[in-house]
C-alpha cells in the first residue's frame, strides 16, 4: 500500500561526479567536481496512480478475507471431525455394552437349551441376536478408527512423522 502511495510524492535525485582533466596524476590539482539535484513532481498522469492505489487496496482487503475465509474453513474441518471421532468413539462404547449384554444372555442361552429349557428357535434367535451385535460392534471399531485417522489428518499428525 505504501509503495502505491509513493507515486504521488514527488521524486529528488542527486547526482555528483568527481574527475581529472590531466594525463598526469599526481601532484597536480586540476580536479573537476560537479554536483547536480533534480525535484520533478507529477501534476496529472490521468488518474493512473489514485487507481492504482484503490486497486491495491481492494486487493489487500480481498487478500484479507481470502486469510479469514481459509481459517474459517479449517475451524470448520477441525470441528467436524473432532465431533465425528467423538460421536464414533460413544457409539463405539454403546456397542461394546450391548455385545457384552448379548454375550451374557448367548451363555444363559446356552446352557438352557443344553439342559433342554430352551426351545431350538429361541436358541437360534438369540445368537443370530449375539452375532449381530458382534458384527455391529466390528463396524462401529472401524468407523472409530476411521474417525481417528481423519482427525489426525486434519491436525496434520500420523503414524509417519
């Protein structure tokens, strides 16, 4: 912003030489010094530097928001999947409940129908029961882990550092 502001302050150059005008060096004095200094100021250059400058500020504005739009985005992500790992790793402890539960009740199962108290499809629902939730519990271990992985990518982590 500040070097597009330049354009309207006016300019000053300074020149100066020093020389000889002998063939010999030394001990002669014929030396010729000049100096020179040069103000120029621009009166109007139609309008190219005041929309230079406008341009260059709306550029930094939108260079601003385009930051503050990146950031917002990566809040975003990172909320997203913090949730995501959070909520898998609930259902993930949910699951583990219920397989417990059903593996208690696959035992008593078990023994009952051993001991000819249980009938055959009342045997067959209740595992069909516990081997469903072993299954649901396999997916619900894998969703987790997925949800893992994804939040440490977007923390920028992982097994490979």
């Amino acid at each position: 912003m500040a070097s597009s502001l330049s354009a309207f302050y006016p300019s000053w150059d300074v020149q100066a030489s020093l020389g000889r005008n002998e063939d010999r060096f030394f001990p002669n004095d014929n030396k010729t010094l000049s100096l020179g200094t040069t103000i120029s100021w621009s009166l109007f250059n139609g309008g190219k530097d005041f929309y230079t400058v406008n341009s260059n500020a709306l550029l930094r504005q939108a260079a601003q928001k385009e930051l503050q739009n990146q950031f917002l985005d990566v809040k975003s992500q990172l909320s997203d999947a913090y949730s995501t790992f959070i909520e898998s790793n609930q259902a993930l402890v949910v699951s583990k409940s219920f397989l417990n539960a059903s593996k208690v009740r696959a035992e008593i199962n078990r023994s009952k129908y051993n001991n000819g108290l249980q009938t055959f499809d009342e045997w067959d629902r209740i595992e069909n029961e516990h081997i469903n939730y072993q299954r649901d519990y396999l997916v619900k271990e894998r969703d987790h882990i997925s949800a893992e992985a994804a939040w440490e990518k977007v923390q920028g982590l992982g097994v490979i550092k």
